[in-house]
C-alpha cells in the first residue's frame, strides 16, 4: 500500500516564508488603522469622572477640577453673595445642591454629604441639614479631615476642602464676619470640616430650634394672611411658601396637606381672572381628577396663569359684583355733588329741621331721645308693629321710621302710587334710586324725607 511522502527541507521552508508573509501583512494593516477603541466610562459630569480616585493636582486637570469646585455658586440669586439670611436659604441650598452633583462630592465612596443620625438614618447634609446634631457630625467628619484616619490623604479630604472654600466664597462680606465668631466650632487643627462648617451656616441662617420650627408652621397656615399683604403677587406667596416648607422638611418635620395650604392662598387673590382660573383646578383637585398632583404643580401652574394674565393685561381684573359695588360707589359720589350744589334741596333740608325742632322745645334731651328710637328700623325676622307706651307704632318703609299709621295707609306712599313725581331739576328720582340701593336706614329716611319735600312742592 503506497504512503503519501513526507515534505522535502525546501517545500517546509517555503510554507515558513510564505506564513510569515502573511502575519507581515496582517501587522502592517492594523497598524494602518490605529489603536483599538478605549472603553468609555460614564459619568454625570467631567469632574464626576472617576470620583473616587485621587486627584492629581499636578496636572492640567486636576487644576481645573479645584478651580471649578472652590468657585463662588453662580446663582443670580446670590449674585452679592449668600447673606445667611432666611429668605435666601432655598436657593443657596438648591445651588449647592447642584454644585456637589457636579463636582462628585455626593457620589462613590468618597461622598462627604451623606452622613448616619444617632437614629441611624442617613441624612443628606445639603438638604436635611436639621435631622444630625453637630457632635455626630463631628465625628462622622473625622474620617477625612483628622490627620491619621482612614480616608485623611484621599478624595473624600480633597472634596471637603474644595467645598469648605466653596462655602466662604459664597457668603456676603458681612455674612463672612459673622460666622467668623463661630470658626472654633468647625475648625480644628487648622482643617475645616466643610459639612459642619455648611450646618453652622444654617443654623445662623434659619435659628434651628423647636420654637422656630413652629414659627415656620405658622407661617404656612397664615399664607393666605400674607398674600393679602403683597397684594396676590404669586412670585412672592410661592417664594414665602417655599421658605417655609422646605425649612420644615430640613429639620425632618412634616407638612399635613401643601396642596391645600396653597389653595386656601391663591383663593385670596383679588383677580377675578386667576380666581376663576385657581377655583377650576381646586374643583378638579377635590373630584380626585388630578393625577400626581403635587405642590410643585400646583405653584408652577399658578405663576404661568400669573405671568400670562400680566403680559395680556388682564392681571386684577374685578368680578361683575365687584364692578356694580365701584359702579354703586360712582354714583353715590355724584349724589353727594348734587347735595352740595342743590340750593333748593339745601333749604328743604333746613325748613325740615326747623319743622322737627319746633316740637317739645323745653325739653330737647327727650325729643332727641324719641327721634332717635323711631329711625332704628326692624331686624330681619322682628316684628314690624310694636306699642311704646299707649300707642301703636309700626314701621313705615315710605318714612324709613316707626309710625303711628300703618304702611298701607301712608300718605307719601300713596301718592307716590298715583301721582306722577316731579324730578325737581332730575335730582328727586336720583336720590329715590341711590336710597333704594343703600343700606343706612338713616341715609334711606333722610332721602325719603327730602323726596316728600319735593312733592309738596
């Protein structure tokens, strides 16, 4: 049986040569197209980037990282600075809430914003700043700022000092010098501990103690009082909202019902427009058909309602009833100009009082008395017929007085029945209308009073 040959030295020797061939070729090309893709590693932001390594303030980069974290925060709002007061707590907070998440100091396992309560919660310093007492804080600090301990030469002590410039930068001049007196509470051997330095600030800003916690519920329960105050203005009742809650929530207390607590102040409002516009969505709120509707909802429809009204011109609009009350006052005032100008009405009013005074002149104090009990008129649901003494009085609607005749048999209100009444140069049926839309019965008797004058005459 014949056996294939085996290769010759020259045949094993040209498979040698043409292989290496091959892999010439195939190095050459990968050459030709560069080096393999890197894998790339998420981050939020660039300085988050490896938030748990050491950063190497040698380099370009790391220069640019400390740069960026020790800048003052850029919020227009603390344009001059952080005065440490409590009407610029919400936004410092937000600002340096967003300057941490840029910079990685809440994130990985060098976060120093995060920190356990003796209750074994763990608090987010930034926005919970009243739920960890300053002693467990202390403590919890020491892992990255006292020399020695685990994390003192890592990324946790450089984040702590970037956020404790970051801080000073921030406050106003006067804010600095005040906190100033308190630098023995958060500085020891020379380190500032940046989370309790932010907690001092705090508690200097908004003077932490139970009083002041309910100082702040009873100013969300009084918001509709201090919406009258600033004339409805929805920037300012949303801002007095937000002060107040979140400050609240700060200190780990609660707040019952926000929704309604904005609702109860929106609905003090003066524009007719926004109340229609507020009294809709309270109607809606109430019939469960507001889904996942939260405060935040509530405040941001309200300030574009607001700002919409403003930029149309319709912002303070009055409601119809409003618009007949100013109408009502209008004509009033004319009433009071014809009263003044009218030189026959002004000698009907004094042949009047002349009239009313001529009876029991020796004993005014009595007269005055009897005159004053008869233009008391009845309340709703009294009697409109009563006996004073041996006579029978009975309330008369055409005198506005109590009167010994009844209303049906009153003169002036038959002839005002019968007879056509003159207007005396248009001033009678004036004042015959506005007595019948005023509510002083005394006003209402005298107009009645000057109205027969003119009839008689």
């Amino acid at each position: 049986m014949a056996t294939a040959s085996s290769p010759t030295a020259a045949e094993l020797q040209a498979l040698i040569f043409q292989l290496q061939n091959q892999v010439a070729t195939l190095t050459s090309g990968a050459a030709a197209a560069g080096p393999a893709p890197a894998t790339v590693v998420f981050a939020d932001t660039p300085q988050s980037l490896f938030a748990d390594d050491l950063i190497d303030y040698s380099t370009k980069r790391g220069s640019s990282i400390y740069e960026q974290g020790c800048k003052t925060l850029d919020d227009k709002a603390l344009a001059n600075g952080f005065s440490m007061t409590p009407d610029q707590t919400v936004v410092f907070v937000e600002a340096l809430t967003c300057r941490a998440t840029e910079m990685g100091w809440n994130a990985g396992s060098m976060q120093i914003t995060t920190f356990a309560n003796l209750s074994g919660k763990n608090v987010d310093i930034i926005k919970e700043y009243g739920q960890i007492d300053e002693v467990t804080l202390k403590t919890a600090c020491e892992r990255f700022c006292k020399a020695g301990e685990a994390d003192a030469t890592s990324r946790a002590k450089q984040n702590n000092g970037m956020f404790a410039v970051c801080l000073g930068k921030s406050l106003t001049a006067e804010a600095q010098a005040r906190l100033l007196t308190y630098r023995n509470e958060y500085t020891f051997d020379g380190v500032e501990y940046a989370p309790l330095k932010y907690k001092i600030i705090m508690r200097l800003a908004t003077i932490d103690t139970v009083a002041t916690t309910q100082v702040l519920r009873d100013n969300l329960n009084n918001l509709g009082v201090f919406a009258a105050t600033v004339n409805g203005d929805i920037n300012k009742i949303n801002s007095e909202f937000d002060k107040n809650y979140t400050q609240l929530l700060a200190r780990g207390a609660t707040v019952d019902d926000p929704v309604g607590l904005l609702f109860e102040a929106y609905h003090v409002v003066g524009c007719y427009n926004f109340k229609t516009y507020i009294k809709r969505h309270y109607d809606d709120y109430l019939d469960g058909k507001l889904i996942s509707f939260t405060h935040e909802t509530l405040m941001t429809s309200a300030m574009r309602k607001y700002d919409w009204l403003r930029q149309k011109g319709q912002w303070g609009a009055k409601s119809p009833d409003d618009e007949k009350i100013v109408a009502m006052a209008a004509q009033l005032e004319t009433l009071k100009g014809h009263l003044k100008a009218d030189k026959s009405l002004e000698d009907a009013l004094n042949d009047d009082k002349k009239t009313r005074n001529k009876k029991n002149r020796g004993d005014k104090t009595r007269q005055k008395e009897d005159e004053a009990w008869k233009k008391i008129p009845p309340k709703d649901g009294d009697e409109k017929s009563k006996k004073m003494g041996k006579h029978m009085f009975h309330w008369c609607e055409h005198h506005m007085a109590w009167c010994m005749h009844r209303p049906s048999e009153c003169r002036l209100g038959i002839e005002r029945k019968e007879e056509q009444v003159p207007t005396a140069g248009g001033n009678s049926a004036t004042y015959a209308a506005a007595a019948a839309s005023l509510t002083n019965p005394q006003f209402q008797a005298l107009i009645a009073s000057m109205q027969g004058r003119f009839n008689e005459d």
